[in-house]
C-alpha cells in the first residue's frame, strides 16, 4: 500500500535504535517528522540548499546528473518549525540509497533516519549513505564505513581582510609582487565578477578551454571529460558565478563557481598558459575567494584534488565516508559481495590518501612514497593516453 503523500509522525527530539525497535526518549521540544513518497516537493530546492550548502545535494546537480526519477522521496524533520533535515532517497528492492552528498550529519540525524526508515519499510535490508560525515558510533545495527571522497576547504570566512591576514607572509608577498608584475606589463589587465545574464555557455566552454589547452602544454590530459564539461555548463546556467581576469578585452583567466546556501563551490579555475610568468591562476583565484567573501560566502569549496596553490590559499581537507547500515547482522552476511567491494574500494582509497599524506613529509618515508605516487600516477597517464588513442582510432567517445 502507497503511503500518502503528506504524512506527520511526531516524535521526541531524540529517537534511538535498539535492535529492530524505535526506541523513544522525549527530552524537551517536538521533533516532526514527514515523507513525501515518490515526490519531491517545490520547496526542497531552497531548504536543502540552506540546510547543508553542498552542491552535491541541489535539484539542479540531481537533474543533470540523472539521480532525480519520479521514484524518489523526500524525507524532512523540522523542530519548532525550523527544517533540520532534508534528505532524498531511492528505494530499490531492499536498499535504500541517500542521493544527499558531501554532507555533515548529526549523530542524532543519521539515527532517526536509520530508525524511520527500517521501522517504515519492513521489506528494506540496507541504507547507503555516500560521501556523508556523521558519527554512528554505539549503533545497534551492524554498519560499514570507509573514506570515499574529499573536499579541500577554506573556512569557516568571516571578512575579506581576516582572510588576508590568514594567508601566510610569503603568499601574501607573492600575490602583490605578481600583481604588480602584470600590472607594470599589461596595464589593461582587469578583473571582474560577471553579472547572471553576462555568463553564456561559450563562456563558460572557453575557461574549460584554457585549462585544457594548459593541460596539454604540460603534456597532462585534463580531467575534464565532454559530461563533466555538460555538468558545468548545466550548473553555472542556474547556479553559476563567473569571474574573468580579462587583459585589454580579452580573457585570460577565469573562474567558475557556484553559489549554493553561504558556500561557494569552485568548479574550474583556469588561464592562458601564456600568462604562466605571473601567476595568472593564483591571482585569478585569491581575488574571486576575496569577492565571494565580500558577497557573504561563509565557505570556498574547492572540491577534489591536492593542489599548492589550493593549499597556499587556506584550503584544507575534509573526509566523507560512504556507510552501509544493515538490518541485522543475517542481511549484513548475505551481502557479502556488496561488504567486500565497498571494503576493497575503502582500503585502496586509505592508502591513497596515506601516499598522499606521506607525499608532504621531508622524510625517509615521504621521499619513498613520492616516487612510488609518481610512478602511479605515470601509469595513470599511460593508461588514459592509450585508451584515447584507441577510442580516436576508433572514432567513437572515450568509454
């Protein structure tokens, strides 16, 4: 039997799971609780943007993306009438999948959907989480956990000039002398936030276009595939702030970004190899953090990828893991195929990210692992350049 679209289960602030139970314990305040089956009603897009301001848990990244079906739910808490979560998810056979990613969630949160979901649908064995932080330490039901992804920081922002003086002496003296440079050699050199209606979809592709052509200048391939390209241009054309750094008319650098809640999440940061002498990338980009602080952004995004340049302006790494929770341990142990590919692709990303933490250390073992990433990272090359040269060979898109 469908459940209706609009139902309220009211329940206490906390709920806890005890074996297959909800467990309820009232301390203070109401906690409401509605579904929406099968529906995701119009007021989400603001609420979920607010709530978590990830880009990875928007309507318009689900659309693009293929994640939004008429088969998804939505499932919301509001405490004293102010909306605590907001979470979509698909419910295939016997898993639930949370669309939400690149999210913190409480403690609590992640246990009261737990709860909801095994108490509301008895036939569901599993709920997966991707990309999510939250602590489930002390849950009665038997769960997995590994690091899957990460999102390189700067926050949390308060004013352009504490963020200046967060920066180091040396990157602050860097992006003068840079600045000056250029200034001295092109006196045309200008920069800019461009209004909504200014951003065109060839504008968009010519800033993907430099960091390609850049890319190729260092002999590297650009991670930019034709559908991340597509994802990009999508997202800038609701979401999309475009900043230039434009030399007598013509641009030279730019950045793509795109405002959701109080973060800004900074897709492509690109500019003309021929502008490498001064620091044309580095500038570009301290100069469009500055002005989405100065337009009230709590937090830069600059998403995967360990690069200087994101480190020398104040980013740093958070985790997110992806998490399997079970019904019980017989569910857990019949699917054992799911347990072990999840467990595999977990410890190769930990030991990823312990060659990439090593990478940073001027020691024995930081030098032994520099090689070893660059070796990996040769055969990585390889691998993509002879995949390429077989799908152009072909005349077919590269798989």
């Amino acid at each position: 039997m469908k459940w209706p679209n609009e139902v309220q289960v009211t329940l206490p602030t906390r709920a806890r799971a005890a074996g297959n139970k909800l467990q309820l314990s009232a301390k203070g305040g109401r906690l409401i609780t509605e579904c929406y089956e099968e529906e995701v009603p119009h007021f989400v897009n603001e609420e979920i943007a607010q709530r978590y301001g990830s880009l990875f848990s928007t309507l318009p990244h689900f659309r693009q993306t293929g994640q939004l079906t008429d088969t998804t739910s939505t499932y919301i808490t509001r405490k004293n009438g102010t909306v605590e979560t907001v979470l979509l998810f698909d419910r295939n056979g016997q898993q639930v999948t949370v669309l939400n990613e690149l999210i913190q969630m409480s403690k609590t949160e992640a246990r009261d959907f737990i709860a909801f979901v095994f108490t509301r649908y008895e036939s569901v064995s599993n709920i997966v989480f991707n990309a999510i932080t939250a602590d489930l330490g002390g849950l009665h039901y038997p769960f997995q956990q590994f690091i899957c992804a990460e999102d390189i920081v700067i926050g949390p922002l308060t004013t352009v000039d504490a963020y200046s003086s967060s920066l180091s002496k040396n990157i602050r003296k860097s992006i003068r002398r840079q600045a000056n440079a250029l200034l001295r050699s092109h006196p045309g050199f200008h920069f800019a936030i461009l209004p909504r209606e200014a951003v065109s979809e060839d504008l968009v592709r010519f800033i993907i276009g430099l960091h390609k052509a850049r890319m190729a200048d260092q002999q590297k391939i650009s991670a930019y595939t034709d559908d991340e390209c597509d994802w990009i241009v999508a997202l800038a054309s609701t979401l999309g702030v475009v900043s230039v750094l434009t030399i007598d008319g013509k641009v030279c650098a730019g950045t793509v970004c795109c405002k959701v809640g109080q973060g800004f999440h900074m897709l492509v940061c690109a500019h003309d190899p021929a502008y490498d002498l001064f620091g044309m990338g580095t500038l570009c980009c301290h100069r469009s953090i500055c002005e989405y602080v100065a337009r009230g952004g709590k937090q830069v995004h600059m998403l995967w990828g360990r690069h200087a340049y994101k480190t020398s302006l104040g980013a740093t790494p958070r985790q997110f893991d992806r998490i399997a929770v079970y019904r019980s341990r017989a569910d857990y142990w019949s699917n054992v195929d799911k347990v072990l590919f999840a467990a595999a692709a977990g410890y190769l990303r930990e030991a990823r990210l312990w060659l990439m933490n090593a990478e940073s250390q001027d020691t024995f073992k930081g030098r032994i692992a520099t090689r070893l990433w660059r070796v990996l990272r040769q055969v990585k090359r390889r691998v993509i350049a002879v995949k390429q040269a077989v799908a152009e060979a072909n005349n077919k898109p590269m798989e």
